[in-house]
C-alpha cells in the first residue's frame, strides 16, 4: 500500500531533524519546515521527490522508484539532487538560499537549508496580485545581485518564477530551487517534469536548437516581474514562437502596453527587453539592466509588513482536495481567488463553502475541513488592501442595493466574452466586495490582462 498524500506525516524524523510542516510540493521536490533538534532551531529541508518516478511506501517515510523500470533514473535523479545541493553549498551570496548539510534517508535525499520567516512571492501575489514599482524594485534588485554572483561561477539557476523567490520578513528576498538537476534529468531521457515551468522558460529551455545562458534566466526574472505588474504570467514561449513562426505578430501584451501609466517607461521598456523572444534579443548579461532597478529612496530589505505569516501549503491543499469533490477542477482556481479576500484560515473555509449550494453538502464540506486541520494559521491582513481585514459578514453588508440583477447579468456576460466560465464566480466575488457598481467594475477590471481590455470591459458596462 502507498501513501497517497506523498509528503511526510508531521513529527516524522529525518535523522535529528523533526519535520513540523509542509511548505511546498513542487515536481521534483517537497520543501518542509522542520526542527533541528540538535542545535534547538528551525531549517528548511526540500526532499528528493520527482513526480511521477517516486512514490511513498506504507510506512510514510520510505521512498523509491515506482516501478523496476524507473530505478536507474530515479538514483541517476538523486545524484543530480547531490550535485544541487554542493552546488548552493558554494553560494554564500545572502540572496541565494543558504545550504549546510546533504543527507541520505528513507531511500531518498535532504537538503538542509536556513529557515527564516517570511512568504514565497507566488502567495503573497494570491493576496495583493500586483506589485507597485517601489516594491519591484525592492523585490528584484538583490534577486539579480544574487543572479549575478551565480552566473559569475558559470552556473545557471533555470527556474526564476514567483514560487522560487522567497520574501523574508528580515532581510533581502532569496532565490531557492535551482533547475540543475531537473535539467540533468530530463536530459538524461526520462522526462519528469517540464524543462522549464510555461510562462517563466525561455523557448531555449524546450528546445536543443539554442544555447543557454545568463539570458536564459534574465527571461525568468522578466516573466516574473510581468506578473508582478499584471496580475498573472505571460503567454508561453512555446505560443509566442509558434506565431512568429506562422507569420502571426507575437501575442503576448507587451509590458509597456499592459502597464501604461502605471510603472516608469524604463523599467516598462527593460521588461519587454528581457522577454526577448529570440536569445539574442534579450540583454546577455545582468549588468545591462541592473541599474534600472535602482531606488534613490523608499528602498527597504523586506516589502512584508510585520504582521505578514504565510498560508500553510497543507491546509490550502486540503482546501484544493475536499472542495474538488463537489466542483471538480474548478476547484484550484477558486482556492486562489478565494485567498486574496480571507483573512484567516476559518474566512478562507467559509468564503469556499458559500460556492456550494446544496446546504448539506456545505456542512459536510466545513465539517471535513475542520476535522482535517487545527485552524490555527493566520492570515493577516496585506498591506495596502483594506479590504482583507474585514470579515466575510462585514463584506456582505456593503453590497450596493443599486446593484440590480441585470447589472450583473451584463457584467457576467461581458467579462466572459473575455476570460470564460471563471466570470459568474468573480461576479458574484466583486459584488460581495465593491460598495457601488463603480468600484465593482474596478474589481473585475483586475482581472483583465491589458488597459485596452478593461477600457472595452468599462464601456461594455455603462449604466
């Protein structure tokens, strides 16, 4: 019999270390929260586990090939996973995740890293969905001091996206995860995972027809400030070759178009720059666009407010996994969207079980959720959106009495001309939320990729 929730039970040991929790499951890997017992204090510690080659015996800890057939790469994998791990051990750059000890248990491989408090950059972003430029800048310029000092040793990192950047709640943001290993093994014939994660790769990272180097990862941090401006990733380089290729314009919105108005026309200009779509039209090393990310003021180690914790990646996953059961793969998505306006834990559950409306199925839904989590992790409000902090029945009773239901109809129907079935549930969000039909329209202007999509949304919606 297998384990079929992969990851670690807490208070499991990993020889003197005590695993407490999970903080993210990835393709490769699963990163805990974990305490040394030895030397009294909190590590981080990512697992050796490629999706799709491993799997987790009985016993909860034991890992290994799934199959006979995948045995030779599952070790050839958990080499490379070594080699990772001596190649951060050389990094004593404070923006690149720290190592200090490689063990080998339970058939698999641990990395031992520095724990600090703080947020991955993806979850924050669930919450605030965009950053200001002070806060890019802020975010971004020890992230590529810490890029530099890498590539300055020959050595790629290949995965800069929102989940591999790491705000600290003391100090500079760290870069975690490199791709190394991830790259070996797909290279070595079986392919776990994809070379590069859609929306932040270089098109050289799915092909062997160009060359990879520092402006590989240059494109990394440009896709991921993009979705830093607009809220979501850009379209994948596959896509965009592909109509290049055809003889098509490049459909990607570019960041000067997207963000008119709202960032300085140089660091609009520098995005667009490194998400070249041809290696060569992209800045070749760091050192080229460093300096727009400069700050003569305004400049802090940390964009975290004090009373900034981050969400629990066990709870939110027993969140994604209970909710599926009644609204299927709708359910992820609706996870995220729901993040952003709760609070805590308890709001997140009870914002969730208002999308199902048979009330038998909801009580069994809260009760299946409460019954699997202490309820315990916090979530305080972001700064900046005051609307975090209040409670669900405090949202409720803002709603416009203007708002008729032919209004929404409209908007409805208007913004999924846009983005698709997603529109009814984001409606019926913004309506909670937006005091007046004007802020409403705000909201669900968020949502919208480009500045000409929420002009022809806004007009779409003249009452």
């Amino acid at each position: 019999m297998k384990n079929p929730l992969y990851t670690l039970k807490s208070g499991s040991m990993v020889e003197n270390y005590q695993i407490n929790r999970v903080l993210g499951v990835g393709g490769f890997g699963i990163t805990y929260q974990a305490h040394d017992l030895n030397l009294d204090m909190a590590v981080a510690i990512k697992e050796y586990f490629p999706h799709g080659l491993a799997v987790r015996e009985a016993d909860g800890k034991q890992v290994g090939a799934k199959s006979k057939k995948d045995e030779h790469v599952y070790e050839y994998g958990l080499q490379r996973f070594l080699d990772e791990a001596r190649i951060l051990a050389q990094f004593k750059n404070q923006s690149i995740v720290r190592v200090s000890r490689y063990v080998e248990n339970h058939g698999t491989g641990y990395i031992i890293m520095e724990y600090e408090e703080g947020v991955p950059l993806s979850r924050y972003l669930m919450r605030c969905k965009k950053l200001t430029e002070v806060e890019i800048k802020n975010v971004f310029r020890p992230i590529l001091r810490g890029l530099t000092h890498v590539h300055d040793k020959e050595f790629l990192h290949r995965d800069v996206k929102p989940s591999n950047i790491y705000l600290r709640k003391k100090g500079l943001p760290v870069l975690l995860d490199f791709g190394a290993a991830r790259q070996a093994l797909n290279q070595h014939g079986r392919s776990v995972t994809n070379l590069g994660t859609h929306g932040y790769a270089p098109i050289e990272q799915f092909t062997t027809q160009e060359r990879q180097g520092p402006w590989s990862d240059i494109y990394g941090v440009g896709a991921t400030i993009y979705h830093c401006m607009a809220g979501s990733a850009p379209m994948t380089a596959l896509d965009r070759v592909s109509a290049l290729h055809g003889g098509r314009k490049d459909p990607m919105h570019s960041a000067k178009l997207m963000g008119k108005k709202k960032f300085s026309g140089e660091l609009l200009e520098a995005v667009d720059w490194m998400l070249g779509v041809r290696p060569k039209d992209r800045p070749q090393e760091i050192n080229e666009i460093v300096s727009v990310f400069s700050l003569t003021s305004n400049e802090h180690k940390t964009i975290l407010s004090d009373t900034d914790v981050d969400w629990d990646a066990e709870l939110i996953a027993q969140a994604e996994r209970h909710l599926a059961k009644y609204l299927g793969p709708l359910a992820q998505t609706l996870v995220k969207q729901s993040m952003s306006k709760s609070t805590s834990i308890e709001d997140l559950y009870r914002i969730l079980g208002s999308h199902i409306d048979i009330t038998e199925e909801r009580d069994l839904f809260l009760r299946s959720i409460q019954a699997s989590s202490s309820l315990t992790s916090k979530i305080k409000k972001t700064k900046g959106h005051a609307i975090r902090n209040k409670s669900i029945s405090e949202q409720k009773t803002i709603v416009s009495p203007r708002v008729s239901d032919n209004m929404i109809k409209i908007m409805e129907e208007q913004l999924a001309s846009q983005i698709g079935p997603l529109a009814v549930m984001l409606v019926k969000q913004a309506v909670k939320s937006g005091a007046n039909i004007e802020s409403i329209i705000d909201i669900l202007c968020e949502e919208l990729p480009t500045e000409e999509d929420r002009n022809q949304f806004r007009q779409q919606c003249v009452f």
